[in-house]
C-alpha cells in the first residue's frame, strides 16, 4: 500500500493499493455537525482525482443530510462516537 499526504482539494491523505486510490478527509469539530457541503466537496475531490473511494472523518458529527449523500456515493463517514469505539 502507497500513502501520501495532501492530494490537493482539501484531502488529507491518499492511499493507494493494487491500482485503487481512496481520498481520506478529516475534519477536527468536535462542538459543530460536518454539513453535506464537505461531504460534497470531497465526492468532486474524487471525481476529479480519480479516486474510487473516500473517507470523511470528524472528532465530531455528521448531519443527517450528510450522511444521506454519503451513504448515496459510497462515502464512509466516521463521527467521533465511532472513533472512540475503536480505541476501546
């Protein structure tokens, strides 16, 4: 796997593996709720990128229309709530 920081259009984080490329996003709110309009512009970071999938990540929350649109276009999307879980 092939990782690289910074792909441009605000993605943080490009990984690549066996000819996929994924847009990672993250998003350090902890006190507001990331709007579709993120979620969005990472869906035309990827359309113009190439890349076949994309991670939306926050400390805080997704609204529900933001996670109506990802859900819609194959974009993962991981709250705080989840985040801690996984350090358990």
């Amino acid at each position: 796997m092939q990782v690289s920081a910074g792909a441009g259009g605000g993605v943080d984080l490009v990984l690549r593996k066996d000819g996929g490329k994924v847009y990672v996003q993250s998003k350090h709110w902890k006190t507001y709720k990331v709007r579709v309009e993120k979620v969005r512009e990472l869906l035309g970071s990827m359309v113009a990128g190439g890349a076949d999938y994309g991670v939306l990540v926050t400390t805080g929350e997704f609204t529900s229309s933001a996670k109506q649109f990802g859900s819609k276009h194959g974009i993962r999307l991981i709250d705080g709530k989840e985040l801690e879980r996984s350090e358990e």
